[in-house]
C-alpha cells in the first residue's frame, strides 16, 4: 500500500465566501439543510440562533 495525502484542497464558507482549513457543519434549524461555515459566521449564528445546531467540523488536513 503506498501513502496517500490526508490534506485537501480548502472549501469556501457558504455565508462569506471566505477561504478557510477549518469548517463547522452547522444549522440554524432542524428543518434547515446543513452548511458549512467559517469561525466567524458560525459563531454569529451561535450567538443570533437559539434553535443552532452543530452536526462537525471539516478539516483540510485529515488526521492520521
């Protein structure tokens, strides 16, 4: 078996558009799709939403 990279290409936040490594999986409603946010935009939906709700986080570089 030969080694493979564990880091992928960076994902764009769905509010912001904003490259980033590191993105929450989140929603604002149980009857709302998930999106992928930023740091900063999911901490504002945390703090504006009371019905937030976390389901992860992406990683650009996968661990081992």
């Amino acid at each position: 078996m030969g080694s493979s990279s564990r880091e992928r290409n960076e994902r764009a936040c769905e509010c912001c558009f904003v490259s980033a490594s590191t993105l929450f999986r989140v929603r604002s409603d149980a009857n709302q799709p998930w999106k992928f946010l930023c740091q900063a935009c999911q901490q504002t939906l945390k703090s504006t939403s009371s019905t937030y709700l976390y389901g992860g986080t992406w990683k650009k570089k996968k661990r081992n």
